[in-house]
C-alpha cells in the first residue's frame, strides 16, 4: 500500500468539519448585528415619538407618525408604535421583529419624557 496515496486527506476533513462551523459562526455574527441594528432603531424611534408628542404642541398622534418614519429604516418589521400623552408624563413603546436569520426575535424599547407644558 502506498502511503502517499491518502496525503491530504486529513485537509479534507478539516473543510467538512470547520467550514460548516465557520458559516455558523458568520450566521450568528450576523443575526446578533441585525438584533443590535434593530435595538438601536427601535429606541430612536421611541424617543423620537416621545419627544414629538410631548412637545406643547404636540399630540400622541404626530408622535405616532414620527416615530413610524423612524422606524421605517428595514431593521424591523411589523413595527407598532404606541404612544400615550399625559398632563405630566407622555410614553412611547415602539415594537417590531428583527430580520431573521437563525432565529426570530421581537424588540420592544419604551420611552418615557416629561410632558411640555406652561405652568405658573
């Protein structure tokens, strides 16, 4: 038996078993950058809503649509924008499933700003 008959085939081996861990790896990398994206978008889009509707002019429903426009950068998906104006207090919840790659996932950032308001 030739024993240069089998050279290289250790190097086969090593590429069936560590390229499927490679892409696994790159996979994960990036389903955990798309859920990082897709916080980072969600509470803008939370605070953005906030702050419009706690504005003194402001009302719960330009707050809605800002931060709908926010939102609407693609990291997330069935987005649902809350907002809940207050004599004191005004609330934003913005909600939204992040792009799947290797698992689905929803977010979900609440922001809560003092309403703008004239006292004295």
């Amino acid at each position: 038996m030739d024993i240069g008959a089998n050279r290289g085939l250790s190097n086969s081996v090593q590429v069936v078993v560590l390229l499927p861990m490679l892409i696994g790896l790159f996979l994960l990398l990036l389903q955990w950058s798309l859920h990082a994206w897709g916080d980072a978008t969600a509470r803008a889009a939370a605070q953005q809503a906030a702050v419009t509707a706690a504005a003194y002019d402001g009302d719960a429903g330009r707050g809605q649509t800002a931060g709908e426009q926010v939102a609407n950068n693609g990291a997330l998906r069935d987005v649902r924008v809350e907002v809940r104006r207050g004599a004191t207090e005004t609330t934003a919840t913005v909600s939204g499933a992040v792009v799947v790659v290797v698992w689905p996932a929803r977010i979900q950032a609440t922001v809560a700003v003092p309403t703008e308001r004239i006292t004295g």
